[in-house]
C-alpha cells in the first residue's frame, strides 16, 4: 500500500477510498472508489487523508438529509472544502456561503436580487449580445483552446457585467478566482502565503470600487446592491471583501467548467450530440444533463455541532463530511444505471445536486442555467460543432472539478 505525507511529515497508508486525492481527480478515476463508496459504505470514515479525518457522504439520500439540517450540519464551524481554515497564513474573509443562521440568511436575502426570473430576462440580451461576438470571433477547421477562449472569456465578461468590473481589467476576476478557489494550496504554506497576497490586492481593488459607488444613486450592479442594503451595508471590511470573493468564485469556477464539460461531454457520446442537434428543443433539458454531468463543485463540506447518526453511522460533534454531489449525480438508484453517461432528454436531470440543497442551494443557478442555455442556442444557430483535437487537462483537486486546457476544432454540422 503506498504511503503518504502531509505537511507535518506524518506518514500513513492510503486509504484506496480516500477520495479527496487530487490525483482521482486530474487522471479522471475517480469514478470506481465512488462507485464502491455508494455499493458498500455511502457515509464512511477516512481516518487519515491530507485533510486529516473525515466522512465522505456518496449517495443522494443522505446528502439531501445533512443538507436539510444546516443547525446541525454547519457551514460555518469548519467552512466548505475540506481543507481547514489556518491561522497566520489564510485571511479570514467571512463569506455567507460559510456563515450559519440567522447572519446568513440576511447577507443571502442582499445579493438574492440580482439572480431573480426579472434580472435574468434584464440580462439575457447582454449575454446573448457577448457571447454572439466570443462565438464570431472563433477560427473555424484551426486548433484552439475552448476553455480559455470561450469558457473562461464568457464567464468572466459576465462576472465583469454583473460587478460594472473596469473592462479592460476583467481577466483579474478570474485570476483572483483561481487563487481563492483552489484548495490543494493547503500544502504549502509559500502558496498559502501568496494567496494572501492576490486576496489583499483583490480586496483593495473591490475597495476602491465601492469607494467610487458609495453616496451615489444605486445602479443595477452587485456592488451598488450591496452599498444600499441594510444587511451588507453594516458589514466590515472583510465581511463586505469575502462576500464579493464569494460571489467571483461562485460564479466563475462553476459556469466556466460547466461550458468545458459541454463540450467534452458532447465529444464523447456523439449520439447524444446527433440528438441535440437535430433537435434544440432540448437545449434547456440539456443544459441540467450538463450540470448534472460535469458537477462542477465536487464537494462541500459540513461540520456537525453535535453526536449524532447518519445512515446507522455514528457521528460526534466536530466531525467533518464532505458531501460528494459528485458521486450523488451518479446515484444509480435516482439516475439509473446509465447515470455515468450524458443524455441530453435525461427525465430527470433536473434533481441533480450540483447546485446543493436546502438554505445554501446556489443563488446564482438561474444565471449559470441561463449563460449556458444561451451558449447552446448560438452554438446550435451557427450549427458549430466541437471537436476534441487532443487530450484534455484537469484540475488537480477535489473541489473544482474541471479542465485547464481542451484543444478543440471547430465543423460544421
Ligand atoms: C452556492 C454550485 C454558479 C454564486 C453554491 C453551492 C454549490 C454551487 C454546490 C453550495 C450549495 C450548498 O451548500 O448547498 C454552483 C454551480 C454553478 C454555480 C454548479 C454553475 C453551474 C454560480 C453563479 C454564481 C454563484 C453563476 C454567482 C454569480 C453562489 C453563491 C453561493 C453559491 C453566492 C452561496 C449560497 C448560500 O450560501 O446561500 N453554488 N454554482 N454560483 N453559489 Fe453557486
């Protein structure tokens, strides 16, 4: 059995089912110890991993239930990814995703706004407008990278939309995003230390530009949002620079890996793309498969607050779960036996657990539902089709679940 260090130089054995190894993640095997955790063992105990000890939660049912108890099961004691908060070396930005009752729901009521059905159709003319002009500009029959010239691109002009972000400058959303998001950092405190670094600018940057709205007529962008509510406008400093954070990773990591698996996902069952493509109707049907399919977040993670029982499983306070959505949207017992596979008029796509559940359930799906339905439709307008010229990159990590780097080659269908 091979054996591992961690920053302490403590040895141990692998646990072949200790599946927060980066490794599962960036060689994409990660499908066969999930499939043993949900067959055998669906709340079970790692005891010795980089991220110490912790319960991963692999089927559908137990996660809705832990998700259903945020009293119990806290965001907030432990924070949401496995890897625990350090002192010294991490900023402390206190973010709403990880706050518990009643602070979170007032900070989550100030941005909820600016995702409702009325600012997506505000919005969908802009989107629409942006990525008509990504897809115009795309070469045909040449080799290109999808995920820096079309993922990465359209979210972040999107992000850049919704902040009233300088122009020219959006690319640093992005960059700031990568850093904040990526917690394999954990293992190594040079990294840790630069991240503090990127997040310190990142929040003078966001300084300055409240600064600017501040006293002003509230305009139709977060950060106004934010300046002329009564929940975030009583925030400090690091509360009101973490929200923002929040709302960059959220929105950037996610979408962008969701346009990435569309285009992967679609290049690997090409029945399933003759299907969507000989009819679009299917678009927002498939828009949920790709979600499902791709789970851009692998995990989050909850703390219990007391001793308690999960699935005949004896759970103490202070345990930490990671609740796999990951390996819950491939719950054979609620997608099938095909759940491995994308199916573009998949039934029942839409219960996928990729935007969570519960009082954390994502703000933002409507937008990211709404960016990548209009993808589709301008793809399916153009009839572009994306052909995988290369072997993909992954990330190396069990929290984002995406790609880095997808040649691609644009034909027509
Ligand atoms: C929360 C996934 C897009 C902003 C979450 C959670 C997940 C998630 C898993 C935590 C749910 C839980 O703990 O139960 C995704 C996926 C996306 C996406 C898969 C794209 C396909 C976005 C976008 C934004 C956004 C576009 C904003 C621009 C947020 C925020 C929260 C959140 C602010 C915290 C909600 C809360 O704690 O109440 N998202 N997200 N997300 N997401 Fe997203």
């Amino acid at each position: 059995m091979a054996t591992l260090a961690t920053n302490a130089l403590e040895t141990f054995d692998v646990d072949p089912l200790d599946v927060s190894r980066a490794e599962l993640y960036r060689d994409d095997t990660w499908h066969e110890p999930f499939a043993k955790l949900r067959a055998t063992a669906p709340v079970y105990k790692t005891e010795h991993s980089a991220y110490g000890t912790y319960w991963s939660v692999s089927t559908y049912k137990p996660i809705v239930e832990v998700e259903s108890l945020p009293d119990l099961y806290s965001s907030e004691a432990g924070g949401i990814t496995l890897a625990d908060f350090i002192e010294d070396s991490d900023v402390r930005m206190p973010m709403f995703i990880a706050r518990d009752r009643p602070v979170h729901t007032g900070q989550r009521r100030t941005v909820s706004p600016a995702f409702t059905p009325s600012e997506m159709v505000r919005m969908s003319a802009d989107i629409r407008r942006r990525t008509e002009e990504v897809l115009d500009s795309l070469p045909w029959g040449k080799e290109f990278d999808w995920v820096d010239t079309v993922s990465i691109e359209l979210t972040t002009q999107m992000l850049a939309i919704l902040f009233d972000f300088p122009w020219e400058d959006r690319r640093k959303l992005t960059f700031w995003s990568d850093w904040a998001g990526d917690i394999e950092l954990v293992k190594s405190e040079e990294l840790r230390k630069q991240r503090l670094e990127y997040m310190y600018e990142c929040g003078a940057y966001f300084q300055n530009l409240w600064n600017q709205k501040v006293g002003k007529p509230q305009t139709p962008d977060l950060i106004s949002m934010m300046i002329h509510s009564d929940a975030m406008s009583h925030m400090d400093h690091f509360e009101f620079i973490g929200n923002l954070i929040l709302l960059i990773v959220g929105g950037n990591d996610t979408t962008r890996n969701t346009m990435s698996g569309l285009v992967y996902g679609l290049d690997q069952f090409p029945d399933e793309r003759a299907k969507l493509e000989a009819d679009p109707a299917l678009i927002p049907n498939a828009v949920s498969e790709t979600i499902r399919w791709q789970t851009p977040l692998s995990h989050m993670r909850r703390t219990a607050t007391a001793d308690t029982e999960l699935m005949g499983q004896e759970i103490k306070a202070g345990d930490k779960l990671a609740l796999w959505y990951i390996s819950a949207n491939r719950d054979e017992t609620v997608f099938g036996e095909d759940a491995d596979k994308l199916v573009v008029d998949r039934p029942n796509a839409r219960r996928h657990l990729a935007f969570g559940h519960g009082i954390h359930r994502c703000v933002g799906a409507r937008l990211a539902e709404l960016q990548v339905g209009i993808l589709m439709e301008e793809m399916a307008k153009r009839r572009m089709r994306v052909n995988l010229t290369g072997g993909v990159e992954r990330v190396s990590a069990c929290f984002v679940h995406g790609y880095r780097k997808m040649p691609v080659e644009l034909t027509k269908y």
